[in-house]
C-alpha cells in the first residue's frame, strides 16, 4: 500500500501505460482522477479500481484544453480532499516521417499533445500541491528524449520528450522548497496500443533492446509508483531510465 489515501492525476489513463498505472496506483490504495478522450475506457476502469483497495473517479477531455486541466485538479481536491500526485502520461506517436517531409499541422500536434499538455497540468496542479505542503509529479518523458535510438521519424516526438525533461528540472529547481518534486520517466520501447501490432515491427523494436523485449506497461507502473511514492523523497528534476538496456546499448 504505498500510496495509501494519496489523492493522484493519471492522464492517458484510458489505454496502455496510463490505464496498467491507475490500476496499480489503486492496489497500492490511491484514490485515482483518471483522465483521456474515451470516456466508455475510463469508467470501466474506474469501476475496476473501486472494486478493490482503492478508489476511482474519471473525467473525460482533451490534455491540450487548460480548462480540462484545472477540471480534473478541482476533481481531485473536491472529491478526494486535495492532490498530492499527478502522473501526467497522455502521449501521441505522430506520423514518423523525417523532419524534411513532416507538416507543421503534425509538428504542432505532437507538441501540445505531448509538451504543452504538460505546461498546462503542472500550472493547473502545483497550486493545489502548494496548499498541501507537498506532491510529487511525473510526466511520462520516452527513451527517444534521451537519445534517438535509432528510431527513423522521430524529430517531433523527440523533440517533446526531450522537452519534458527540461520542464521537469526546471519545475524540480522552482518548487522544491515547495515540498514539490518533479520528475520525468523515460520507458524503454513498451507494449501497449500505440506501438501497433505488427509482429515485424514489434520484433525490430524488442531488438533495439539489450534485453530482446519490449517492457510490458505494469514494468513501467511500477517505475511510476515509485517516482509518486516516498520512496523515492529525495528525487526531484531526475529522468529515470526504464528502457531495458537501451541506453547502454547507445552509449
Ligand atoms: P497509448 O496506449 O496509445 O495511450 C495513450 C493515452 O494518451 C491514451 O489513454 C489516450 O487516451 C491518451 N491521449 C492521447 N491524446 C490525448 C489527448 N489529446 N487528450 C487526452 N488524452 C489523450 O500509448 P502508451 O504507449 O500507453 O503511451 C503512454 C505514454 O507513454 C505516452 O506519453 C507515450 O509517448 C509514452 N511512451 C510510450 C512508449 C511505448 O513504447 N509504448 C515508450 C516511451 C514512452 P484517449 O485516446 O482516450 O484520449
């Protein structure tokens, strides 16, 4: 039970690493915001969740609409009493085309889903952390913001992960003497929904990894729950590295 009573945002919580987080967040006793587009996908989850030793509201909106933003801080700390943790995971892909031949329709889209949305939830949630005393968030940042790792395409989604962890440290500096950490997960290549499921590109994936696997999204929940627990008090403005090897691979 290790995040027992703590009142926590998951965003992108309606599918993959989002969704396999919330669960866990909630075994290990949160009372749970949910959030993404797909309503039907959140209230079966919350259902799931307030089954067992935690409990589940959901909302459903866009990430890049602040006042969806504030709306699920307002959620958290009306019902739930306040906000000590927000896992701000929503993410897009984009179409993987070379910078050369990429529209600024798909640059700008993968910016705000991923980076903006970012901006957008910690202004919305530090305030309501700041009348606690306390919070801890984690913004889901990708390998590919560490380095490319070989992935052809990625200028855009690069470009946002990279910029989540800028923004993490930068929060981190801000507000740590807010009681407030920031810090930003960077998981290696994971099953979920949005790699596909073309055993072709799978395999190419799971192979770029020292392991030959891609991670499945209750590995990287893990990693979650300890960035948003106490155990992990004294890390703030960290990117940590969930990626199988990659890294070392690359370096
Ligand atoms: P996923 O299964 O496709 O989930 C993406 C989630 O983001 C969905 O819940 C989706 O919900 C939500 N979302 C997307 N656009 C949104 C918007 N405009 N407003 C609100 N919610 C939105 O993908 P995933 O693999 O779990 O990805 C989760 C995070 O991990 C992303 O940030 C991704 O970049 C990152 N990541 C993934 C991998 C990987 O290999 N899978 C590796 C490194 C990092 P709705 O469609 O219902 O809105």
């Amino acid at each position: 039970m290790e995040l027992r009573d703590k009142s926590i945002i998951v965003t992108g919580a309606s599918s993959g690493i989002g969704a396999a987080s919330a669960l866990l967040f909630g075994e290990e006793g949160a009372n749970v915001v949910l959030g993404a587009r797909r309503s039907a996908e959140l209230e079966k989850l919350a259902d799931t969740i307030n089954r067992g030793n935690g409990r589940a509201i959901f909302l459903a909106g866009d990430v890049m609409d602040e006042n969806y933003a504030n709306a699920l801080v307002d959620l958290a700390v009306t019902d739930f009493g306040g906000l000590d943790g927000a896992f701000n995971n929503a993410g897009i892909l984009g179409d993987l085309v070379q910078v050369p031949d990429m529209q600024l329709r798909n640059w700008n889209e993968v910016i705000s889903v991923n980076l903006t949305s970012a901006f957008l939830a910690a202004k919305a949630q530090i305030p309501a952390m700041k009348k606690n005393g306390a919070g801890s968030i984690v913004f889901t940042s990708s390998f590919v913001g560490f380095s490319n790792g070989g992935m052809p395409g990625m200028g855009a989604y690069a470009a946002s992960k990279a910029g989540l962890i800028g923004l993490a440290q930068s929060l981190a500096s801000d507000h740590a003497l807010d009681g407030i950490r920031v810090n930003a997960l960077l998981p290696g290549g994971t099953l979920t929904p949005a790699g596909g499921s073309d055993p072709g590109t799978l395999e190419f994936i799971a192979n770029l990894h020292p392991v030959k696997r891609m991670a499945n999204a209750t590995e990287i929940a893990q990693a979650a729950v300890f960035l948003l627990g106490g155990r992990s008090s004294f890390m703030t403005g960290s990117p940590m590295i969930v990626d199988g090897g990659m890294s070392v691979r690359l370096t």
